[in-house]
C-alpha cells in the first residue's frame, strides 16, 4: 500500500505550520492536522474539548462513529516545548491518510488545549510521527499512525517535500524520484529519546567557506523556524547589516529590506541551501520595516532544531526501516 496527502500552509504570508487533511470514523470526519516528526501523539479536538477552548476548528465527535471505542482508563498529556500543550481521553478508531487506513489507530481526543492551540483555528491536532517511546498515553502509551501502518506500507518510509509559501506533499510507502534532483543522502538517526535525529557535517554561510562541524539535531516538521547553536546562527547574522539579537523579540531581527544570504548545511559528503528568501520569517508586525529571522539559536532549547525553515528545502525521506535512517536531497 501507499499514499499522498497535501502539506498546506496554514498563514499565506508566513509558513507558520503544514496542515494535512485525515478522516476519522465512520462516517468519515475529516479533519486538518499538523503532521509533527518532533513528537508522538495523535491529537485532535473534539466533542470533548471544553467549549470555551474551541475557536472555528473541526472537532472529531467519537460518538458519532460506529468505530470508535473508548480506550478505557487511559488518558494522556503532553507539553510542547514552546510552552504550548492539551491533554485528554483516548478513543481507538479508523484513521485514513492520503488513501493509507490504519483501522484501530489509537485518537487522543482532546478535553483541554493551551490558548496557542485555541487561537490557531486551521489547525485541528497534531499527528506525531516521531518515534512510539515519546508517546504520552498513560498506563499504555500507543503506536504512532506509521508505526500502525508501516507494515502495510510498499516500502516502511514517509517522505516530506513541505514548500515555501506553497503546498507540499506527505508521501507514505514510496519514494516519488520526481520529487526531488540528484541522490539522496542518507544518514544514521539517533532514536534514542525517540525524535529523528541525525548530525549534520557542517554549514557555510552564503558563497563563504565550508564550516566542518558536526551538529547533532532533530529533523521536526512541526516546528516553524529552525534553531542551531549560537556560533553558527551568529556568523549568519553578522552578515546582515542592521541585524540585531533582540530580547524584546525574543531572537534576531533585521531590516525587511535586507537581501539575506543563503544557508547550507551538510549532510555527509553532499549538502542542502536554504535560500535567503526562505529566511526571511515574517515582518515583526502587520506593515513593519523590521523581519524576524527564520534562522534563531538553540541555546534556550537544549537541542537543535532543524524546522521547516530548513526541511523545505530539501526533499526528506524518514525509513523506519531497521536501522531507521533519514534521507535528504536537493529538489
Ligand atoms: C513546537 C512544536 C509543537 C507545536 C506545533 C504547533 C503549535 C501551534 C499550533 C500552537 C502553532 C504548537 C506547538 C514542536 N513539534 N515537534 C515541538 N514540540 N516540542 N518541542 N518542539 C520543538 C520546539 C521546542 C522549543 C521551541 C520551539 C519548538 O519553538 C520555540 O521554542
């Protein structure tokens, strides 16, 4: 088996997150998700979530589907690094990506989610695809929706092709060759605490010299921006005039106006450029001469973080093969 399914971006004007639309149940309800590398549950609002935490998302109602059943006595919740998180009950039931059906694929229904997840109405849940260990299900903690469907899968792999601006593509069980130029590269993951990690060789900034140094992070589809050690991230904003780290801001600004250079990054012998274009996040506000970089330091996190920023430049093959290993081209 396999299947495709749209990565739309959530706010035209700046690739906040990709939503990609699932059914849940039978009848199928079809809701919007956030397809997430960088963590393990499958959340989604629902006829639980407390009424007042509800702003124009679909919600799935497990009491209109006549598959689902209640996973008694487990309950979960999680907290995202950014502060955000929900916490709720967990329903088992039929769930259907891009023509792929897991059919007792465990749904963690929401009962409360954080003013973050309240005030971001295109975005319905999360699906973690992360490794299973990081799921928060309690006493039991469940299987992600690929580690349900790999076996059913051609091939135990899901690519992501996420695009600038524009809509992309989750691929499971094939690697589409059209979709991306060259080879791809593929690199040893770290499982362990259960995020896809791997370690990049080294960066350059613009058409400047090769940087060899290994950097250990997390490829996380969920994650807007993407934040590597503050050495790295300085020597790319010391090329930009105006730029400044701002505490008010909470990382660097810069004038809108800026033509910034590109970022590349190695993966082993071969290597991925992050066009300047694509570094230029957003205006600070609605109309304001000053942006926000798409390129920020890791030091507050405790891990790097390679996010949308950099994965939409490239093509991203994730094998749960055995061992698991992540894939990266040029497209
Ligand atoms: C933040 C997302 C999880 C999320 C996604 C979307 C949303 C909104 C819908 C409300 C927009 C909130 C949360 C990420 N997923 N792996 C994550 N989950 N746990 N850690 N990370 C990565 C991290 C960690 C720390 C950080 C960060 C990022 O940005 C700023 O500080």
């Amino acid at each position: 088996e396999k299947g495709s399914a749209p990565a739309i971006p959530v706010d035209p004007r700046f690739d906040i997150a990709y939503v990609t639309p699932v059914t849940i149940g039978t009848p199928p309800q079809t809701l919007y998700l956030d397809f997430d590398t960088g963590s393990s549950d499958l959340w989604v609002f629902s006829s639980h979530t407390l009424a007042s935490q509800v702003r124009g998302q679909m919600i799935y109602s497990p009491e209109k589907s006549t598959t689902a059943k209640l996973l008694a006595g487990h309950t979960w919740s999680i907290r995202y690094g950014d502060g955000s998180g929900s916490l709720g009950n967990v329903y088992t039931d039929n769930f259907t990506v891009g023509g792929v059906t897991v059919t007792s694929q465990a749904v963690q229904t929401a009962q409360q989610v954080s003013t973050s997840f309240t005030s971001e109405s295109d975005i319905h849940g999360l699906v973690g695809l992360g490794f299973s260990t990081l799921n928060t299900v309690y006493p039991n903690g469940q299987l992600t929706f690929f580690d349900n469907a790999k076996s059913q899968l051609d091939s135990p792999v899901f690519t992501a092709d996420l695009k600038w601006k524009k809509e992309g593509t989750y691929d499971f069980g094939f690697i589409d060759e059209t979709k991306y130029t060259g080879e791809i590269t593929y690199l040893p993951v770290q499982t362990d605490p259960g995020y896809w990690t791997f370690t990049s060789s080294g960066y350059a900034v613009g058409d400047g010299s090769f940087n060899q140094v290994s950097i250990s992070g997390i490829a996380d589809t969920a994650t807007s921006l993407t934040y590597l050690p503050t050495a790295v991230v300085t020597s790319y904003w010391r090329q930009v005039e105006g730029a400044v780290n701002s505490q008010y801001y909470g990382g660097y600004v810069f004038p809108c106006s800026s033509k910034l250079p590109s970022f590349t990054f190695g993966v082993g012998s071969a290597n991925i450029t992050i066009p300047g274009s694509y570094i230029n996040y957003a205006q600070i506000t609605e109309g304001s001469p000053t942006c926000f970089g798409g390129l920020q330091s890791s030091s507050g996190l405790g891990i790097n973080i390679w996010g949308d920023v950099a994965l939409k430049a490239a093509f991203v093959v994730f094998n749960g093969g055995n061992p698991p290993t992540i894939g990266w081209a040029r497209k």
